[in-house]
C-alpha cells in the first residue's frame, strides 16, 4: 500500500543533543518547553535522516512531508528550511519539504520569505502556529502569505490547539474563529489544520459553517495522544474522507508508555486494526488525498 504522511519534522543531531541549550541560544523559549519540559519527561523523539528512511521502510511509507516549524524568529525559520531542503535533496523520492514561515512581519518581509523557500525547492508552508507567532486572519503578513500561496498552489498547515480539555508545557491556544476567518476570506487556500483541527471539524455539522469550511482539511497527527481510534469513523461521517490526511508527527513519541523510541508503524497499526476504515478510506487517507492536495508528487 502506498502511504504518504503528511506531518513529520526533521531536526539535525545538534539540536537534538541538548534542545534546551539550543533553544535558550536561538532564542527559542516555547520550542524549549514542547520538548524539554522541565517538570515531567519529554516525548520528544529524535531521528537522523538515515534513521527516518530506516523507519519509513519498516512501515511502508513511501513518502513523509517534513514540515518546519512554527518557530519565533524568522531567522530560525529560514536555517530550518536549509535543513529541510539537505534532506529532500539527499533522498528527494521520499521526502517533501514544506517550508516553516514567520508571518508576523510585513507582506513585503514574507514574500521574501517564501521565493527564498521556493528557491529551496519545498513545496508548501507549516507548520505555523498564530498564537506563536503572532499573527491573525487580518494580518497583513498572513494575508500576503495566503495570497502567495495561492498563486503557487501551495498548501498552508497550520497547528490547531484543542479547545478543551488537553493541557501540556507550553499549549497555546488557537482561537478556532480564526480559521474560519482564514478560510472565508481566501476560499482558494489550501488550508491544513494539524491534530483534527483543534476539534473544528465537529463544526462542520452545521451546513453554514460545512459550506465556509470547504477548503479546510485536517491532518490526523498525535492521533494517539488525543483521541480514540474511533475518531476516524466519526469524523469521516461529519466531513466524508476526502479532507483527512494521515500525519504522524513523526518522531514524536504518540504512546509514550510504550513506544522508546519513534517509529511510523504502532500508529498504522492502530489505524488499520482499530479504526475500522474500508480499504478505500485507508487509501484515501493515508495517500489518495494529499497527491490530490499536492498534484503531481
């Protein structure tokens, strides 16, 4: 079975030897309390680019997106996409590379932004976080970056926090209001909301809002860390299966009580075993719909 995921993360081996040093270096506090937490064990994994292939191959992933980050500086952001760009050069028949944009500053500030990761050769943005980053629907930087992105068809991933119920170091909320304002305002977006959307897809129960919300899709990363299995079914009879996209959030460790280290297979596993999808939902959501999203790949 093909199977490309759609939220995975690369990180190079001096980072991962003491994130919080790099972090405190960078100036990178909130990335600092994701993965090195200091009042309880991270789940943070970490893998090498060989390391990454290794566990792609075990799984049968044919292809992983590396998404950037939602980092709060831009000059993070533009050396993230210098790593990501080394490892879709290294291995380009198996990795994707999205591109991590600060979309904080001015429009003319972001456009640079994205023709330098154009250059890169990445092929969309995300991960971006507007709580992070300091941005909304009506900013002018995001609505240069929509823009951008439409014009060069280029989907946007976006964190999405739940609205209730899961804290953990360093959540920051995501107000849900605003992506809709997002996607109401540029209905040409290829929009991705990461982690089911922080629940906005139970929304889209109501026509008005299923309407609004037609360029929206949700990626299904840290699945276990939020969610029973039976989210699959129950979100595909909300919204059909043609706007979910498999991610993993590859190497984030999604059963920490069990999983030492990071691997794509529990996951595919789970989803086989316990979501109860017929074999064209599992195709359509572990590959079918993100080559559509992304065309040719």
């Amino acid at each position: 079975m093909n199977i490309i995921d759609s939220h995975t993360h690369c990180y190079p081996p001096e980072l991962a030897a003491d994130p919080r040093a790099w972090a405190t270096a960078h100036n990178e506090p909130h990335w600092a309390d994701l993965v090195a937490p200091l009042d309880r064990p991270s789940i943070q994994g970490w893998a090498t680019i060989d390391q990454t292939l290794a566990a792609m191959d075990a799984a049968g992933v044919q292809q992983s997106v590396l998404l950037g980050w939602y980092w709060e500086n831009e000059a993070t952001c533009r050396w993230q996409n210098t790593v990501i760009a080394e490892w879709v050069n290294a291995a380009p028949e198996r990795f994707i590379g999205f591109a991590a944009i600060h979309p904080g500053g001015s429009a003319e500030n972001v456009i640079a932004q994205c023709e330098h990761a154009l250059s890169l050769s990445l092929r969309g943005v995300g991960e971006l976080h507007p709580g992070i980053q300091e941005f909304d629907a009506s900013s002018e930087g995001w609505q240069a970056l929509a823009e951008w992105c439409i014009a060069h068809n280029w989907p946007i991933n976006c964190h999405a926090t739940e609205a209730v119920g899961h804290h953990h170091p360093g959540s920051v909320p995501t107000p849900l209001n605003d992506f809709l304002r997002m996607a109401e305002a540029h209905p040409e977006l290829k929009l991705i909301l990461a982690h089911w959307g922080g629940g906005l897809a139970f929304f889209e129960l109501n026509p008005r809002l299923r309407k609004a919300l037609k360029n929206i899709y949700y990626d299904t990363s840290a699945t276990p860390l939020l969610y029973e299995p039976s989210i699959f079914r129950r979100m595909i009879e909300i919204i059909g299966t043609d706007k979910i996209l498999f991610g993993s959030d590859f190497p984030l460790r999604v059963y920490p009580r069990t999983q030492k280290a990071p691997d794509y297979s529990t996951f595919l596993d789970t989803i086989r075993d316990e979501a109860e999808l017929s074999s064209e939902e599992c195709d359509a959501i572990l590959h079918q719909n993100l080559r559509s999203l992304l065309g040719k790949v």
